[in-house]
C-alpha cells in the first residue's frame, strides 16, 4: 500500500488555459475526495465520489470545473478557462467503509499567472 | 452547517512544554472528529480521531477527547518535541453516510529547543 499519489505536484499555467491532475487512491479505497486548500487556510470540500458515482459536488466547484472517476479507480479533475483565483492546493483523499481515514495524497498546487 | 473553530496560532512552545490547542465545532448529529496535521513541505496526516462521545483518539503522544456536553475536541501532548513543529488541523465529518470533512483554520505550532 503505497498511499493516495496525486499527478503533477506542480502547475504553472496561463490565464485561460485548461489543466487536468490525477489522483489514485489507495486500491480498493471506494471513496474518493477532492478538496482545495489555500494558504493559511484549511482544506475545503469539493467534491466526492463513491465507486464511479460522484455524489456530491460543493457549491465552490464551479461549471468551470470537472471530476470524473471513470472506473471506479483514479479520479481526474479538470479547470477549464483557468482564472487566478483558481491558484491553491488540490487535494486528494480515499477511503474505505470501516477503516481509518480519509488519507490524504501530497497535493497539486496550481499557480495561475 | 457543520463548522469547526480551532485556537488561533501562531503558538510557539518550548521543548518539552505542554501543549493544549483548542478546537471547538457545530454540527448536527453525531459527528466523528479528527486531527491532521501537515508538516512543512508534506500532505496532510491523520494524527487522531474519535467517532463518538468521550472516546479518546490518541496517537505519537497526542491525545484528545470527545466531549459532547462541551462540543470540544481539544488536542494535548505531555511534552513536546521540535519535531512536532507543524500546522494542525482539526476537521469533523458528519454521520450522513460518507466522510466528507470540514476543517478548522489551522494552528501553526513551532518548538523550540
């Protein structure tokens, strides 16, 4: 068990541009999380999937922004038209019904000049 | 909603101090109540957690009750170390059928030797 990896660490990218980061859980992690993390502040849910479903998407996640889990496995999320207000820290986490977690993955950070 | 209110940092300790952060939540239900904490350059870490009233999570020394009456979930350790220098989180998720987290603001501790 190698613990929750995320793809890349780090971002730099132009106003306007798209990105796309990946994250894979620890396997058979059913659950699986994505939160932003600004300095000097906690993390701050985005979204959640359970298996492929995504069940639940915060208002913070804006229709510039995209998840998907397609196999139930890594989960990728995508920031179209990116903004300087979208430059923070993504997180990833996983976890499993009955066991201890979420675990949570290094982080991507995001700079948007 | 859920939210979390955790003891305003910077807090700087000597080594071998005792050391109490606070941290307070709303929630309805019955929340699970976590620490992370995130050394500098690292993800975030579970130290402990507590899933129902007067449990103590406990962990590399650390220690924290679950005290509903109180709706606390403070954070204490005998005696620090200079390796306990980091930014601590304390979150809580709700018992809705998944584990989506809210976090507290963080507490920036430092010791020194």
């Amino acid at each position: 068990d190698t613990g929750v990896s995320q793809d890349p660490r780090h971002k730099i990218t132009k106003r306007g541009q798209n990105v796309t980061f990946r994250c894979d859980p620890i396997s058979e992690h059913n659950r699986l999380y994505w939160y932003r993390q600004t300095l000097g502040q906690g993390p701050e849910f985005l979204t959640y999937f359970q298996n492929e479903a995504q069940l639940e998407k915060s208002r913070l996640l804006s229709d510039r922004f995209s998840a998907e889990r397609p196999k139930g496995s890594f989960s990728t999320l995508e920031i179209q038209r990116t903004e300087q207000g979208d430059s923070a820290m993504y997180l990833c986490a996983s976890s499993s019904t009955g066991t201890s977690g979420p675990y949570f993955g290094p982080g991507t950070r995001l700079t948007v000049t | 909603g859920n939210s979390v209110t955790q003891m305003e940092g910077p807090v700087t300790l000597s080594e071998e101090a005792f050391l109490t952060i606070n941290c307070t939540y709303t929630a309805t239900g019955y929340p699970s109540l976590f620490w992370y904490v995130q050394y500098p350059g690292e993800g975030l870490q579970l130290l402990l957690k507590a899933t129902k009233a007067d449990d103590k999570g406990s962990n590399k020394g650390f220690e924290a009750t679950y005290r509903k009456e109180t709706t606390s979930f403070h954070l204490e350790k005998g005696s620090v170390q200079v390796s306990d220098s980091a930014v601590y989180f304390c979150a809580l998720t709700s018992n809705f059928g998944n584990e989506k987290l809210t976090f507290g603001t963080g507490t920036r501790l430092t010791i020194i030797p």
